[in-house]
C-alpha cells in the first residue's frame, strides 16, 4: 500500500485556508508582525544613518580616509616628525583611482594671537586645490575668499576662532609655532577669510595658510606632517589602503581611518551590534504573539489534526503545514512591514532637523540635521532575524501538533 | 470572592497555555523596560558626574559675559574672599576660585599653545577630581608658588618630566605681556587623552601675579553633593553676589550639550519603548478577542439567564487586569532582581569605552534602581494591555443572546 503523499501545493493551500479561518486572530497578528519589521528597519536606518553622518562629519575633519604620517607623528605631532612630499612611485599611486583626492599638508600646533586675545590651534600649511579635492567646500567660506595657492600670504580662520580673538576680515594676527631646531617662529599676517564648519570645534582649531608660506616660516623646506587620501567610499577603504601602504614604503606610518580615529571605529561597530540587539529584542515581544497564534491555532484544530491523522497523513506533514502558516503570516508581514518602511524613510532621506538638541549630538560628534539612510543590509538582517527566530518559535507548537494521537485526538469535544 | 473574580480567574486557566504566553510577553517587556530604564538613569547620572567632576562644577560665579566670550578682561573681583564668604554662608566646603587664560609653553625642546587654569591648592581638589589623578609627583600645595602640575601627554609632548620647567608667554589682563617659568611639580593621568593633552594648573596666587589679575579670577566653582540642592543653592548665591555684573550659572548653562545629549538619548529610547509597549499590547487584543470570541455562545447563555452585557464587559476586563498585573509583578520582580544585581557590580559593554570617555566616564556602567524606573515602564504596559482589552468587551455590549447561542 502506497501511503499518500500531499504535494507542496495541497499543503500550501491548507496553511492559506487554515489562516483565514480566523482571519481576525491572522490580521492583529499581521499588524503586529507588520509594525515590529517596520520599527526593525526605521531604528536601524536612523542609527546607520547618524553614524554615517558622524563617520563622515569625523572623515572631513580628520580629512581623508587614509593618512600617511611619520611614525612618530602621531603621538608627538611637532614639525620635527615630518615627512617629505610624495614622489615618484607613491605619487604615481595617488594620481590614480580609487584615490578621487590628496592632500600633502603641515599640520603643526601653534599660538594666535590678535591684539585682544590669544589661542592654541591647529596650523594647517596647505595647497587649496588639494584641499578642495579632498573635501573642503569653497562655499564654507562665508567672508573674504579661500587661499588661492600654496604660495598664498593670507590666513583662513574659522568663524567662532575669530569671535573668540575679537578680530576679523583684514586684521592682522600673529601666529608662532616652532621650527625643527626649537626655535619659535612667528609671523604677522592678515585674515584673507572666515569658513564656517559643522562643528564648532572644529572652527576654533583648523587656521587654513598656504603651505610654502609656513614651510618657510618654519624652515621645511619641502617637508609636510601629513599626506591625507580620499576614496570617496569610507566603507571600501581596506581594498585600496595595501597598495597605498606598499607604495608609501615601511619607513612611513600609512594608516587608514579605522586606525586614526578609534572613536569613529567604535561607533561603527556599535551601530552594528546594537541593530541586532534591537531586532532580536522588538522580535522577541513579537515572538509571545505569534506562539500564542499557532498554539491557539492548532489547540482548536485538534479534531481536525486527529482526522487527518487517521486518514493517512504522516506527522511530518502536520508539522509542515503548522509551519508553513507561520512562514506565510511572516513572509506577508514581511513584505508589508518593508515595504511601509521605505515609504516612511524615503521621504526622510532628505533629513530631519534636530537642531533642538543640537549641542548635545554636537559632544558626540554629529551634526543638527539626522539623515536616515536605508541599507539593504539592515533590511535582509530585519528579514533573517524575523525568518530564522519565527520558525525557531513556531517549532514547538508545530512539534505538538504532530504529536497527538489519532484516537484522542478524535475523541476530544 | 465576587463571582465575577471568581469567574474570571478560572476563565483565564481554561487556556493556561494562552495565559502564561500572554503573561510571558508582558513579564519580558516589563523586565526589559525596567532594566533599560535603570541602565538609561545609572548611565546619565555617571554622564553628568563624569563631565561636571572633571572642572566644571555643578555652579560658577562668572562675570555675565565670561560664558558666552570667555575674555580675560571679565573677571570676578576678589574671587577668594568671595569664595570664603560663600563657603562661610552655605557651610559647603567645595567652593573654589579658578581664573583661566591661554599661554604658549615651552619646554627646551617644545612649544604648544595652551589654557593655563590658575586654582587654589586647598579648594580644587574638592570641586575637581584631576588634583586626584596626579600620577607623578604631587598636586600643587603653596598658592603663591611657581609651580605647574601638567597632562601626561602634554608632558610628554613637551618632552618634560617632574622637575623640569616650563616657560609660558601670554597677555594680561591689561592686554600687558605675560610671562612665567614654573617647575613643574606633577604630572596628571586622567586616562582620557584630550584632557591629559590639555591641561595645566598653576597656584591662583601665581597666576594672578603673571596674568596681571590683581586679586581677580574668572570663576568660583562650587560642588554639591546632590543634583536637587543645585537649584536652591543657585538662588542663595545670587542673592549673595556683590554686584550686577557677576551672576550665577548652573551647569545646565554651563554644559548645554550635557542636558541636549541626555534629551537625545531618552528620546529615541522612549520611541522605542513605545514599540515594545505597543507589541505586546496587540499580544493581549489577540488572546482577549480570541478568547471572548469562542466563548460567544456561553455569553450567549449567560445572557439569556439575565447577565447584563456591562457585567460581561466587567469581566473580560477582569480577566485582562488579572494578567496583566500577573506580568507586573512578575516583571518586576524579575526585572529589580536582575537591575539591582548588576546595579551593584555594574556590567560593561564591548565597543562602548570609547563612547563614553567623551563623557568622562569609565567602561562600567551601574544601572540605577528607583521607584520610577521600576514601576514607570510596567505601569504604562499595564495601561496599554487594559486599552487593548477595550474593543473585545465593546464587542459583547451589541451581544444578540439567541443569535450567540447558535454561533458556533
């Protein structure tokens, strides 16, 4: 005797019309499975989405997502730890892609002094051109004009930095720094221009000046503290950043932005695991419902199971087909909590402004306006999370189903 | 017992899988939310100690325009009689005077600009807790004495040790030239390397000599014990102030980004308590209108014999306050069990050090148990599963008794 065998369809067919038995009990279901997916999805693209912002406000400020500096820089950033300009095969390396931009610049602590007021900052002896390439954005400048070439005998100061300093466009400010052999240097010179940036931070800190200028106040000749290179692409920096550490050499200390800023590291691997951890746990309060749903499901289905039972059908299958309905009630709560997620974030992508708390997102390092940026990635993690952990759920109550036994089953009122 | 109790207790374990689900989704949520509503208290607290312990203080006396341009020349006259008499008046200990200006330091080797801060060697080791964090050599101890205590890597940017000098160079409060050599006498490792780049501390009596302070700072820095005797403390001072151009900040004031990064968090936390809440509250409409649902002809019957749809209502509202306060209690308990314990141990999270040196604190974090953060999430997942329990007793009130009866 051949024993029946339903086909996949049968199956389906039985999940499908088994679901919309109670179609009240499947529908609060769905809308709940609905709103959990798409709570998933809005959290974790608000948090990638500050992230990003922060990784990338971090990158335009570090600049670069790779830095080549002389071993020592780093922990002792003076003009003594400087390196020389690329040339030859390193140059030939940042001319090509994926390099979009670089910048070999002079980055030196150094005094301000206006006639009011004096400040620590941060020297920057740069080439504009290379700056623009790199990030900087001309249209910061809100008064004067940017430097106009590495041999440009003005200053660029930030707007906060020249409010501090009492001073302005025109004023002429003097800055000292010291040079390789620790004599102090200084050196009068006029405010070309004010930038403004998205942290205040930075617009007291970076004082823009044209780099032969500083190089020869302070005796480099052609040396520079950093060459910083950019990708355009923060995520894919590990496939280019080997042939750019091969060609600056073992002597210099080439380091992608992983390694220079540890802050922006830890908040990328935060973003990471706290998106699952807020999955798993809005899953978990969704995971009492849905056992509720099948449990109660099967409970009032027990004759019915019997019945099926006595006629052939193995327990295999009954287990099956208890959780086919729960991979439909998923999948269709899926499908519709997505996509009401991309309707409710595409709009958004363009930003939300939270300048009210502004100031506090500032000491973490982010700007006034939150761009939720939807990833593919967290979209199939939500997808998986709610696929593997809801079948992992329904296999009890679907285990139980096939457990009865045919006469009891049958003979329960 | 009333009947109706009694009904509504054995209604609810006629389906004791059901139930416990039921009680099971609000016993996690309630334990979820007590737990993260502790750690959110426990980690804003030690935000707030964190970032005000380092310098700033809970209160300072500024002259009303130092906040917003901190300029040499807006100083607080007589800043240390001024802090005796207000240690005098609020028999609070932790009041320091503290004037702050900017220099370039050199050592043989090198020179950084940087914020010289001028502190009273006997206050400011009780309004801050760097003087404690001196590693090398000792904290300042003789006001008047040319002697600097510096940031471990300051110090070693400056390639300097105890006992080596430093010189500054700055301006005045006249805008005259200033200039000092100080030997440096300590060196602070707070751990937190901006702070450790950055700091320097001189006697206030030497730095009002090289600053051409007079007997003038910038601020007078005051330390409470408790957050809640700021705002009374504030109000007492003020009325202390010899004049209108001083004036009295609170650290809200002074740290703005603090207050604005605490509202923050507790914003997106909050949305997403809301999603928790509302989950479970669909878990409960489910098993409420499921099982008001198969009971339609035993409502039917009951009915019939004279019960009053309001009184059927009453009931399926019963039966949802009994599980629910089940998932209180039981969440509760489960919950303050498991805050309490790592309250007292404190638990750490992998990737979060980084994140929290910016506000000065260390990779622990002690979730803080209060009646609020214990019974504040259970209570509103208890309103929320009463809400949900609404629209299934609604449905009995239009209840037709014959109809129902045949229902199957």
């Amino acid at each position: 005797m051949s024993e029946y065998q339903p086909s996949a369809r049968i199956l389906f067919t039985l999940a499908w019309r088994n679901l919309w038995r109670n179609y009240r009990r499947t529908l609060i279901m769905l809308v709940a499975i609905v709103i959990g997916v798409w709570a998933m999805i809005l959290f974790s693209s608000l948090m990638s989405g500050m992230v990003d912002e922060m990784v990338r406000g971090g990158l335009r400020t570090l600049p670069g997502e790779i830095q080549i500096h002389h071993p020592q820089y780093r922990d002792d950033p003076s003009v003594a730890n400087s390196i020389h300009a690329p040339q030859s095969h390193l140059l030939s390396q940042l001319n090509q892609a994926p390099v979009t931009g670089w910048a070999s610049r002079i980055k030196v602590p150094a005094m301000i002094s206006s006639e009011r007021d004096n400040r620590g900052i941060q020297l920057l002896g740069v080439d504009p051109a290379q700056e623009i390439s790199l990030g900087f954005d001309p249209a910061d400048i809100v008064e004067g004009r940017f430097l106009e070439g590495p041999d440009d005998k003005g200053l660029v100061i930030g707007r906060k930095l020249a409010e501090r300093l009492e001073t302005g466009l025109g004023k002429r400010v003097v800055i000292m720094s010291q040079d390789p052999d620790n004599n102090v240097a200084d050196r009068g010179i006029r405010v070309v221009g004010i930038y403004k940036a998205r942290l205040q931070a930075t617009e007291e800190m970076n004082v823009y000046a044209g780099r032969e200028v500083i190089q020869k106040m302070l005796k480099l000749e052609d040396h520079v503290s950093e060459i910083a290179i950019t990708g355009g692409n923060f995520r894919k920096v590990v496939d280019w950043w080997p042939s750019i550490e091969q060609a600056a050499g073992p002597e210099l200390e080439t380091l992608p932005w992983m390694a220079l800023d540890g802050y922006l590291e830890s908040m990328m691997e935060m973003q990471t695991s706290y998106n699952i951890v807020i999955m798993v746990v809005i899953f978990l309060a969704l995971s009492f419902g849905l056992v509720n749903t099948l449990v109660m499901a099967v409970f009032e289905r027990v004759r019915e199971i019997g019945l099926m039972m006595a006629l052939g059908m193995r327990p295999a299958w009954i287990m099956y087909q208890v959780l086919l309905e729960s991979l439909i009630l998923l999948g269709l709560g899926l499908v519709v909590g997505n996509a009401l997620a991309v309707a409710t974030i595409l709009p958004l992508e363009g930003g939300i402004d939270i300048s009210a708390v502004a100031e506090g997102l500032e000491m973490a390092g982010m700007g006034a306006t939150l761009y939720p940026s939807l990833q593919i990635s967290d979209m199939l993690m939500s997808t998986a999370v709610v696929l593997v952990l809801g079948l992992l759920a329904s296999l009890l109550p679907a285990w139980r189903a096939s457990r009865y036994n045919p006469i009891q089953a049958l003979a329960r009122t | 017992m009333s009947v109706t109790l009694r009904l509504a207790w054995r209604n609810l374990w006629r389906h004791g899988r059901r139930t416990w689900l039921t009680v099971g989704a609000m016993v996690f949520c309630n334990a979820l939310l007590v737990f993260m509503i502790s750690t959110q208290f426990g980690s804003y607290a030690m935000m707030i100690d964190g970032t005000l312990g380092v310098l700033t203080g809970h209160l300072q006396v500024q002259e009303q325009r130092y906040n917003d341009e901190p300029r040499m020349r807006y100083t607080v006259p007589r800043a240390t009689e001024l802090a005796q008499t207000l240690r005098e008046s609020s028999g609070l200990a932790a009041i320091a005077a503290r004037g702050s200006a900017f220099a370039l330091a050199s050592s043989e080797d090198r020179s950084f600009g940087i914020q010289i801060l001028g502190v009273q060697p006997t206050s400011e080791p009780l309004v801050s807790n760097l003087p404690g964090l001196v590693k090398q050599g000792r904290y300042l101890d003789n006001n008047n004495a040319a002697e600097i205590v510096v940031g471990s890597v300051l110090a070693r940017n400056l390639k300097i040790g105890v006992g080596d000098e430093i010189t500054f160079l700055g301006s005045g409060r006249d805008d005259s030239f200033a200039a000092g050599i100080a030997t440096v006498v300590g060196i602070i490792n707070s751990g937190m390397t901006n702070l450790d780049r950055s700091i320097a501390e001189i006697p206030l009596g030497y730095f009002q000599s090289i600053f051409a302070m007079d007997d003038d700072a910038h601020s007078i820095v005051i330390k409470v014990d408790d957050l809640d005797d700021v705002a009374p403390l504030k109000q007492a001072v003020q009325s202390q102030l010899p004049g209108p151009e001083l004036t009295v900040l609170d650290w809200d004031q002074l740290q703005p980004g603090l207050r604005q990064a605490i509202q923050a968090d507790m914003f997106s936390a909050f949305i997403m308590y809301a999603v928790l809440i509302v989950l479970v509250a669909f878990s409960v409409l489910n098993t409420q209108l499921m099982s008001v649902l198969e009971r339609t002809r035993e409502f039917g019957v009951m009915t019939a014999l004279g019960v009053r749809p309001a009184q059927l209502g009453r009931l399926v509202l019963l039966e949802t306050a009994i599980m629910s306060l089940l998932g209180l209690l039981l969440g509760c308990l489960l919950g303050g069990l498991l805050t309490a314990y790592l309250g007292s141990v404190g638990f750490s999270l992998d990737g979060m050090k980084e994140a929290m040196e910016r506000y000065n604190m260390d990779g622990r974090i002690y979730p803080q148990l209060s009646l609020i953060s214990l019974l504040g999430g259970p209570a509103i997942v208890f309103i929320g599963g009463m809400l949900a329990a609404v629209y299934p007793a609604l449905r009995l009130q239009t209840l037709q008794p014959v109809a129902a009866m045949r229902a199957v």
